[in-house]
C-alpha cells in the first residue's frame, strides 16, 4: 500500500473550496516555454562562443573586430531576452504556486508553512535552497492523494522522483551559471577564461533546460489534479 503524503488530514470533498488556479497554470505554462526558448537560445550563444574561442586558441586563428562586434551583440540581445523571460516567469510560477499552497489549506490540509512562505521563500538565502523544494512535494503529495481518492487513474505511474530530479538540476544548473558569469566579471578576462566560462555556460544552459521541462510537466500534473478537484466543489465566494 502507498505511503500517504505529508498530511493526510483533509476534509471531505463537499466541505471544501479551492480558488481558481487554472489561468495561473496556464499562463505560468505559456511563458515558461517562452523562457524555455529563451534559455535554448542562450545556451546556443554559450557554446558558439566556446567555438569561437577554441578556434582562436586551438588553431591560433584571430577573430575580426566586426566578428567580435556581432558576438557581442547576439550575446547581448540573448541575455536580455532570458532575463525578461525569466522575470516574467518568475512573477507568474510563484502566483500559481502560491495559490496552489493556498488551495491545500483550503481543502483542510495542515500545511507545514503559511501560504506566504510560498512566495518568500524563494527570496530568503540559504533558506531557498531547501524549503520551496519541501513546499512543492508538500503540494505534489497532498493532490496526488485527494485526486487518487476520486479517481485512482489520476495517480497511477506518478511517483516523487520527478521532483528530486528537477531540483536537483535546477541548483547546479543556478550554480554553474553563477560560475561562468563570475569568470568573466573582470574587465580583461584572457580568452582561456572565456572559452572555459563559455563551456560551462553551454552545460548549465544545457541543465537549465531539462529542468525547465521537467517543472512544466509537474505544473501541467498538479494543475490536471488540482482542477477534477475544483470541478466537484462550490465556486469560491
């Protein structure tokens, strides 16, 4: 028999209202695959500059300035892009994912944390490394079992693995980016500096994007439970 998640005591289905989260989803889903685009073309400029300058090194072949001048800008015009994006998704993934941790406590759920630790805890440091992690399988695990309770097809072949991976990729992802960005701060940095901050930029845009999909997926997978839920109870006053 399956454990049982983190909380299992919940009231029954008619006594409850959940608030609407389904347009959250699905704007959150939108402009995740905007940045999913955005990320892809990022990590694209990493390794053509990791070619670049590999080819400078390797084959001791100088780059033009106006070369020089076009990486610069396609750089330029990749980073801005990605950081748009990734604002815009940041906004709109902790809206939904603030309402669906509301939503549990709507349902009786005796949630480890305050709604707003939902939001806040992705801007506390040291503290985000683990606890919108514990937020999420709390979200996972507690619509995982209520859907399964009305429907048991909804929870058939979902397991918690899903989460360990894309946290997982999503830390060292952030941390190999901090690392290439960070090798090139100063104001000269050598072209071996280059290519190798170019490298690992390529492997976390790489990782950035496997992550990336997988919490689509679990937004999709919680938005689908989270909605045959709704379906069944009274609109919320």
């Amino acid at each position: 028999m399956e454990n049982s998640p983190l909380d299992l005591n919940v009231t029954p289905a008619q006594s409850f209202r959940l608030r609407d989260n389904a347009q959250r989803a699905k704007t959150a889903l939108v402009i995740g695959y905007i940045l999913l685009g955005a990320t892809l073309l990022s990590a694209i400029c990493s390794y053509l500059d990791y070619d670049i300058t590999n080819r400078v090194i390797e084959a001791s072949e100088p780059i033009s300035k106006e070369e020089a001048a076009s990486v610069q800008s396609r750089d330029a015009l990749s980073s801005i892009c990605l950081l748009l994006s990734s604002i815009a998704f940041i906004v709109v993934f902790i809206m939904w994912f603030r309402r669906a941790y509301f939503n549990l406590e709507q349902m009786g759920v005796k949630t480890q944390f305050t709604e707003g630790w939902a939001s806040g805890a992705w801007f506390v440091p040291f503290l985000n490394l683990v606890r919108p992690f514990t937020i999420m399988r709390e979200i996972w695990e507690n619509y995982r079992y209520k859907a399964a309770e009305k429907n048991e097809a909804l929870n058939r072949g979902e397991t918690n693995s899903v989460l360990g991976f894309w946290w997982a990729l999503w830390l060292i992802g952030n941390i190999l980016n901090n690392i290439s960005t960070r090798m090139t701060w100063d104001d000269n940095p050598s072209i071996e500096t280059i290519r190798t901050a170019s490298l690992i930029g390529t492997i976390a845009g790489a990782l950035d994007i496997i992550s990336l999909l997988l919490l689509l997926n679990i937004i999709k997978k919680i938005s689908s439970w989270e909605n045959s839920l709704r379906a069944d109870t009274p609109a919320y006053p």
